[in-house]
C-alpha cells in the first residue's frame, strides 16, 4: 500500500517537475524580442497600472497611489479584519456583500479617481 501512495505521488508530481522555469529575461519570449519598451502591451501590468472596478482588491491596495485613492473613498477597506479574505475580490465583487458600506457613489468616485490616474 505504501509503495503504491507513493508511486501515485511520483505520477502526480512528475508533470509539474518537468516543467521549465519561466524565462527572466523577457527578451527570451515570444514577441519580445523586437522591442524594447514592455510597460505599454498586455501582460506588464505592474509597469503601467491600469485599475478599473473590476482589478483585484489586493493589486489596488499593493500601489501606493492605487491604496490612496481605496482609503480616501472607502476608509477602512485595506485595513478591515476581512480583508485577506476579499483581496481577491474586485470592487464590483464585493460591493453587493458589502451594501450600504460601499455605496454606489463611493465606487463612482474611485472610478473617476482611476480613470484620472491611468
């Protein structure tokens, strides 16, 4: 029996060990290779922060200005008891859970905050 559990671990992990590891430089990718600025496509997120209602709670709150811009018009929600159980969440998400605490215009001003700041 034991050598069979872990025969069957050996088949499970054997894919995943196979694998290689993800290219460091990006140049090394598809695509990449014929231009130098990444922070403008798809993919580079985190060179050019682009938050909308519907970007998870926690890539908000992990930029400065993103966080600012949640604690100005829903105080509190980076630092609730909860939040590492809704982080995942995007604004439009939570929002109906959350009712009269995340009223409708709370979240158009953090929209209009975004667009201003993308």
């Amino acid at each position: 029996m034991k050598k069979m559990v872990l025969a069957a671990a050996g088949m499970i992990a054997a894919p995943a060990l196979a694998q290689s590891a993800p290219a460091t430089d990006h140049a090394q990718h598809a695509g990449h290779a014929m231009h130098g600025d990444h922070a403008m496509h798809a993919g580079h997120a985190q060179a050019a922060a682009k938050f909308t209602l519907d970007t998870p709670i926690a890539a908000i709150a992990a930029d400065e200005k993103g966080k600012a811009i949640l604690e100005a018009n829903l105080p509190g929600l980076t630092t609730h008891e909860h939040f590492e159980m809704f982080k995942g969440m995007s604004l439009n998400q939570l929002a109906p859970m959350a009712g009269d605490r995340m009223p409708a215009e709370a979240l158009a001003k953090v929209k209009a905050d975004f667009e201003a700041l993308n």
